[in-house]
C-alpha cells in the first residue's frame, strides 16, 4: 500500500527532522564561533568526566524508564514545558560549568526523557510496554554521532540498524531478570551503544558552555537547543515507528530513503 495523503507528509517531516543538521551546528549559529575553537574550548581533563557522567546518567535513565515511565501522559505533547524545565536546569549548569555536570546532566535529560517518552505517546506508542520505552531511550543515540562513525553510518536507519541487537538483548534480558543486575552484558552493551554516541553531543554543549561568554543565560539557551534537538529526533523517529506498524518495515524504509534522495 503506498503511503499517501497526510501519511507521506509525515514521513517527509520525519525525514527533515532525522537527517537535521547536527547539534554542533545547532550552537554554532547562536554562539557564532567556529567548529574548532568551540571544540578547543573544552578542557582536556573533561573527557573522562564527561563520559562516566554521560553512563551514569544512562544507568540512572534506564531506572527511570523501566520503572516509572507510562504514568501521567494524557492530551498533546507538552513540548513546551519541558523546554522551559529544562531551560532552568541549563542556566544552574551554565553557571557553575563542568562541576556541575554530574547534577545538572542527570536533571536535563530526565526531563527530555518525559518529553520524548509525551511524543511517543502522542504518535501512537504504548509506553507501558517495554519496547516502547527501550524506543525512548533510543532517541539520545539517534541524535548523536559515534566518534568512529562515518557518513555510512550516521543516517537513520544505519543508526538504528546498529542498536537492533543490543536493544532486542537488553529487552529479553530486563523481561525475564529485571533490572537486577544491571552490570550484566545485555544492558551493559545498551548503555555503551547509547553512550558513544550521546556522549559526542554532551561533550559539544559543555564545550560551548566553557566559552567563557556563555554564562548562565548562555547555558539556558544551550539546554533549549538541547532539548529541541532531541524532540525533534523523537519526533521524527516515532513518526516512522506509527508508519510501520501501518505499511511496514520494508515499505517505510524504501519511502524514506526516496524522500531523501529527493533532498541531496
């Protein structure tokens, strides 16, 4: 059956918003510096505090999401208010920088969370099921880039493609076990699947929050751009997810790949 009317209008927003420019771009049009001295801005030391604090607050994540996510979705997308949560949490970050990432990283995200988990829900996912919010979690790998990608592997479904096996192990895993051993191989390749690739973006927006002008209005601004980065991913992601359960796998895949050839 092709996808036609509004359906095609979707996934051609999906398209738009999945194959974006990425989040690096995002600051550099508010910041107006270039790539690298952004890039240089961040301190050599904070690599490894970035990274342990990116699969900390992944660890703490996966908690959330297995446990508590599915209550209290109801109505449209609340796009908004978490823009504005989140907001505040950046302006605590940009005030007190690095230092502050192991607190104000763990709050931000949390609040994407509920936003992507609010979009899934309003594009037709079942959040009390496992899938559904493993899918969620999947959102902060979609719109990041792996230190080892190259453009082969950044697109779409090349990124999902890659998370396929881990995220089908690590469901088997929690559904039979739980989450009482959450150091065992299953979840522990989930969350480093999930961590090489969001850990690039967080380590962008500590760079451009390290740009001594940015301050806490600065680092406010910068979470605005982070959360709608990652709405927009989850947008987009969940649109083609409601369009699969209608055409198809195969279908959606072929439309979506003709929809980008469109844009080269």
């Amino acid at each position: 059956m092709p996808i036609q009317g509004k359906d095609r209008k979707d996934l051609r927003r999906a398209v738009e918003l999945l194959e974006n420019p990425s989040f690096i771009s995002r600051i550099i049009d508010v910041i107006g510096q270039p790539i690298e001295k952004v890039m240089d801005s961040l301190p050599a030391t904070a690599t490894g505090k970035i990274q342990d604090a990116v699969q900390a607050t992944l660890n703490k994540l996966l908690v959330l999401t297995v446990r508590t996510m599915g209550e209290g979705f109801h109505g449209p997308a609340s796009t908004l208010t978490h823009k504005i949560a989140s907001g505040l949490s950046g302006a605590i970050g940009g005030a007190f920088g690095l230092p502050a990432l192991a607190v104000e990283l763990p709050v931000s995200t949390s609040i994407i969370l509920r936003s992507i988990a609010d979009i899934a829900r309003s594009e037709g996912e079942e959040i009390e099921t496992l899938q559904a919010r493993l899918a969620c979690l999947e959102v902060f790998a979609l719109g990041g880039r792996s230190d080892v990608d190259d453009m082969a592997e950044t697109g779409y479904f090349a990124v999902r493609t890659a998370l396929a096996k881990a995220v089908s192990d690590a469901a088997k895993h929690i559904a039979s076990r739980g989450l009482t051993e959450k150091s065992a191989p299953p979840i522990a390749r989930f969350i480093t699947q999930l961590a090489s690739r969001f850990g690039a973006v967080v380590s962008e927006k500590m760079a451009a929050q390290a740009v001594p002008v940015i301050g806490a209005l600065g680092g406010a601004t910068l979470n605005l751009l982070f959360v709608d980065h990652f709405q927009d991913a989850a947008r987009g992601h969940f649109i083609v997810r409601r369009l699969e359960r209608e055409y198809g796998k195969e279908t959606v895949q072929r439309e979506y790949m003709k929809e980008l050839s469109q844009r080269a």
